[in-house]
C-alpha cells in the first residue's frame, strides 16, 4: 500500500499584503513597506531541505531529491502560489524555489479579491500574474490559488479560461466571511482532488469533516491556534480517511519580528500575530510527525491519480 500524500502549499505574499491589513495598507503603498518575504521564503526552503523523510515514504522518480542528504535521501517538496508583485521585485527568489524543485504557481498579481473584480480585471490578473511567472523561470505554471480562498462558479471558470490546469481555492469551512462558496458535490472526485472539467481540475484545501459542517483543518492562522496534538490527529484522521491532505502556510507566520498594526481592528490583529513566535519550530516538528507521507507538489499529486 501507498503511503499517504502530503501536499504543502505556500502562498508567497509579504506581511503589508493580508486581506485584514488592507484599508490601513493599500496596495499605492506597498513599496515603501519592509521587504521580508525573501528571508522567509529561505527559511522555509530551508526547513524543507533539513527535513530527511523516512526512506519509506520516498516520492516516485517524479519527485526532486535533496542531495544534501546521504544516499540523496527525499526531503520535502510544496508549491509556492506566487505574488505577482513579489515576482517582479524579487524574481531571483522565484527562480530559487523551481531550482530547489518546488512547484511554482500563482497567487494573483495584487491580492485582490477574486469575487471583488469585474471578470475582464480578473482575466487580466489571472493572465498576467502567469505570464510573468512563466517569464521568471521559464517553464508552464500550471496552478492558481485565490487570495483568501475567494471563489465562486463564474471565477472558476475565469480561472480555467485564464490558462490555468488546477485551482486550489476551496475551503469548505463555512464561517469566514471571505471564504467563496461552490458546490462541489456535483463533480466528479478522485482522492481529494474534484474534476471541474476535462482539462481543469480543483485541489481543497483539507479541512475536517464534523456532521455536515467542516472544521478549518489546513492550516494557516488555525495551525498556530490549535495545540499541536491536537492539530496533528485531525491531520491523521483525514489521511486515514483520504489518503492525502493538503496543508497551507504563508511565510510572514514564521516571522515574529515582523513590524506590528496597531491600528488595524483586534480581531485581525489577532488572527494575523496569534502564535508567530513558535510557527517554524511548530512546522518542523509536523513535517517530522508525518514523516512516512510523501511530500509532493500539486502538481504531481494530480499526475498521480489523473491523466493529467
């Protein structure tokens, strides 16, 4: 038997760029903010590289190695859902990850908010963002996830029409305000991944299922939240159940010294600085507890269990 799937996702945006922090840093703003993204995007490369996976749990040929470790013993590999803005300023870095074979995909240029746009302004987002990806390091990008999981039936299909094989925006957990609202029910799912059409397919984020509601069981603000055993057996649970699960982090919730918003509402505050301080150690303790999964990209879990 297989082991399970475990498919980290990045979203590469900076501190200044949340949602949360929007009407006290507008996107005119942003380049006189501090620049963090970069040494955070190291530090979480370098997690990945420290993380030897038990021998077990290697990815097939598919997979990159790290050949740092002895006998090119796999380490982790995720999918960073790129910035556009952060890949114009800082392209090297975009470069860096495909180089150190991690998946590059894309976040949208600006962080807007799919259901806030008009269908030509998505398009052109969507369009754009990918082509300046592609430019970066020269190969297809096949991924997009929507900034605050903001999706709905027509963005889908602005998403799929924009060029793109996959999206990794839904997040069934229903009482966030932002978060988009489709049906899934009605296509078609193999693993976790749902077949919106022949050529395009959705990746959900993981969340567990309680009575006919979901829990928020990805990641992200609920992963510095939650106590670690706690988090880490709803994990097993949903592995055990789907073979694979899909987590998501941003760089700035390993970065406890990042510059603080006094002024934006409490309840952001809160959610955004909750737990900072112990994230990446956090995070290398998960990757170790799962250890036997295999660690690949999106990408390569939908070459897996589609013709993709």
């Amino acid at each position: 038997m297989l082991d399970p799937n475990f498919l980290i996702t990045v979203d590469v945006e900076d501190w200044f760029q949340v949602e949360n922090f929007k009407n006290h840093i507008p996107f005119s703003s942003w380049s006189s903010c501090e620049l963090r993204v970069e040494r955070n995007v190291h530090r979480l490369l370098d997690l990945f590289d420290s993380v030897k996976l038990d021998s077990h749990s290697r990815p097939r040929k598919s997979s990159a190695v790290n050949p740092s470790h002895p006998g090119g013993a796999p380490s982790p590999k995720a999918t960073f859902f790129v910035l556009g803005w952060i890949a114009g300023r800082i392209p090297h870095l975009v470069r860096e990850i495909d180089a150190r074979g991690h998946e590059i995909a894309s976040h949208g240029y600006k962080h807007e908010l799919c259901n806030d746009q008009s269908p030509g302004n998505l398009t052109t987002d969507l369009v754009e963002s990918k082509k300046l990806l592609e430019d970066v390091i020269g190969r297809q990008v096949y991924g997009y996830r929507a900034p605050s999981f903001s999706i709905n039936d027509q963005t889908l299909k602005i998403i799929e029409q924009s060029g793109y094989r996959y999206d990794s925006s839904y997040n069934s957990f229903a009482m966030h305000e932002r978060y988009g609202r489709v049906d899934m029910t009605r296509y078609e799912k193999k693993g976790i991944s749902i077949k919106i059409s022949n050529a395009f397919h959705e990746l959900p984020i993981s969340n567990l299922k309680f009575g006919v509601g979901s829990l928020p069981w990805g990641g992200g603000g609920y992963f510095r939240l939650m106590p670690f055993w706690l988090f880490r057996r709803g994990v097993q649970t949903i592995l055990n159940k789907a073979k694979a699960y899909l987590f998501y982090v941003h760089p700035w919730e390993i970065d406890p010294g990042q510059p603080r918003l006094d002024e934006a509402a409490r309840v952001y505050r809160f959610r955004h600085y909750v737990n900072l301080k112990g994230t990446y150690s956090k995070l290398s303790k998960f990757f170790l507890y799962f250890d036997r999964c295999r660690f690949i990209t999106c990408h390569q879990y939908l070459n897996q269990v589609r013709d993709f």
